[in-house]
C-alpha cells in the first residue's frame, strides 16, 4: 500500500494536482515516515506552505498538525458569503 499512495503522491506532484490535497493531508498520517514525507513536501509545492508539521513528530502532535491541514481544506474549499448570495442589486 505504501507504493500506492508514493506513486499517487509523485503523480499528484509532477501533474500539480490541486485535487490530490485532500488525500495528501490524508497520508499526512501514513505509519510509513516517507510517505508523510513525501506527502508534506507535495503539499509544500501546491500550497506553498507547510503549516508546521513535522513528519517525525510523535503521532499524538501530527493529529494536532493534521487537524489545521483539514482546517485549512476547510476554508479553502467552502465559498464565501460573498458567493453563495450572488451580486446585490
């Protein structure tokens, strides 16, 4: 399963996938240390950002890093006021 999620992972890198985050943030919690590696530094590239996490932090503080990746998914994904009302007018 770990050569799965590597190669969905170097995919979702070199393609740039922006539809990938959430299954990257996903293996954000992988038992194997490259794949969260790996997964950090694709998200690193289609966000910019890392958002502190750690992939050899102890698994208890990677949920808590983990828990403001879904967050920011969240947020990225869920429109505005501004759209879902449409135009005033």
């Amino acid at each position: 399963m770990p050569e799965e999620r590597m190669s969905a992972i170097v995919k979702a890198a070199r393609e740039k996938d922006q539809s990938a985050i959430p299954a990257l943030i996903t293996f954000l919690n992988s038992d194997d240390g490259a794949v969260r590696v790996a997964s950090i530094r694709t998200l690193e590239v289609l966000t910019g950002q890392t958002l502190g996490y750690d992939h050899a932090a102890p698994e208890w503080k990677r949920r808590e890093m983990i828990r403001a990746w879904v967050e920011w998914d969240k947020q990225r994904t869920t429109p505005s006021a501004s759209e879902t009302t449409g135009p005033k007018g």
